[in-house]
C-alpha cells in the first residue's frame, strides 16, 4: 500500500520557490531545500523526483503568483487600453521596490542560469513570457484599432519590446530597486505607445 503524502505540497514548492530566488538554481543546495521547506530529502525526492524537479514545480508557481496576475489585469477589459498596460508597468515597479530582500525573478535568473542547458525550463520561461506578449499584443492592438495608440509600429512589436522592458526592469530592480529610477525607466518605455 503507498503511502500518502502527508505535508502540504504547495507551502513546500512555495519555500522552494523563495530559496531559488534568493540563491539561484546552483547556490540551492538540497540541504537548503530541507532546511526552507522543513521536510526531509526523502519526502521531497518522492514528491518531485529530483531538485530539478521542484525547480520546475518553483517556476510554474512563480508564474501564478507573478505572472498570471498581470496577464489577467490586461484581459480584464473595461479600461482604457493605456490604462491597463500602465497598471501592468506600475504593478511590477511596486513588486520590486518593495521586495527588501531583492529576491531574483524565477523568469530572468532562469533564463540566465538554466535555460541554455535544460529543454524543460526554456520552454515553460517560453510559455511564461509569450502569454504575457500575446496580452499585450491584443491591448496593443484593441488600443490601435480604436485609436489610442498609434500605429506607426505593429502590435506585436511593442509587445515584444514591452516585454523586454518589463524583464529589464527586474534585472535593473535587482541591482538598485529605486522606485523613482525604476518608474522613469517605465515611462520612457510606455512612451512608444504614445509616439
């Protein structure tokens, strides 16, 4: 007869997600995994198979927590479309000044650190940062439509480079997150929608 797991998954992924924050893939060891989530390696090899196993349970969390939230704000309609992607910029810069322990995002430090070696993490870092371009596109490309933005460039540009921006944020947020210095950057990118 198996044994049921008896420990709450979610609070452990949730601490193993925080631990790869603030180390990184490579500085977490398991040791550290045993020691943020409280539970044994034995319990954790059962749940997850291996430590790449719960990076990939961490980063699919870190997309609910961080980036599902901006994807439903653009797709919740109602305002206007310069509004919402301004919410969406406002949103990330708040995150990141108020992180006082300058925790990594999962989305940049994976990219850098796994994404060239392991299939599994590009394409769910793939996944993560193309829905959140696709819900740009269709603000983008509503806003175009009804003339709020203008349409010098195609829609699928400046949500490719809107989301550029919003990741170049939490890399510079990373080294110094000043919210004043992080919105103006913010500003200079959301100007191209008004250009």
């Amino acid at each position: 007869m198996a044994r049921t797991r008896e420990f709450d998954t979610d609070a452990a992924v949730t601490a193993a997600m925080e631990a790869f924050r603030r180390s990184g893939f490579a500085g977490t060891s398991m040791r550290d995994l045993v020691e943020a989530t409280g539970l044994g390696s034995g319990s954790l090899y059962a749940a997850f198979g291996s430590k790449e196993g719960l990076y990939l349970a961490a980063l699919d969390l870190y997309r609910q927590q961080y980036a599902v939230p901006m994807i439903d704000l653009l797709r919740s309609g109602g305002h206007d479309p310069a509004q919402l992607v301004r919410e969406v910029f406002v949103a990330a810069v708040d995150a990141i000044a108020h992180d006082g322990d300058r925790r990594a995002c999962l989305i940049v430090a994976g990219a850098m650190e796994r994404a060239g070696d392991d299939t599994r993490v590009a394409m769910r870092l793939r996944s993560t940062t193309q829905s959140l371009e696709l819900a740009l596109f269709d603000v983008i490309a509503e806003g175009q439509a009804r003339g709020f933005f203008p349409n010098e460039l195609s829609a699928a540009a400046l949500a490719g480079f809107l989301v550029t921006s919003l990741q170049g944020l939490r890399v510079m947020g990373a080294i110094d997150p000043d919210r004043s210095a992080l919105m103006r950057s913010a500003e200079v990118a959301l100007r191209c929608l008004s250009s």
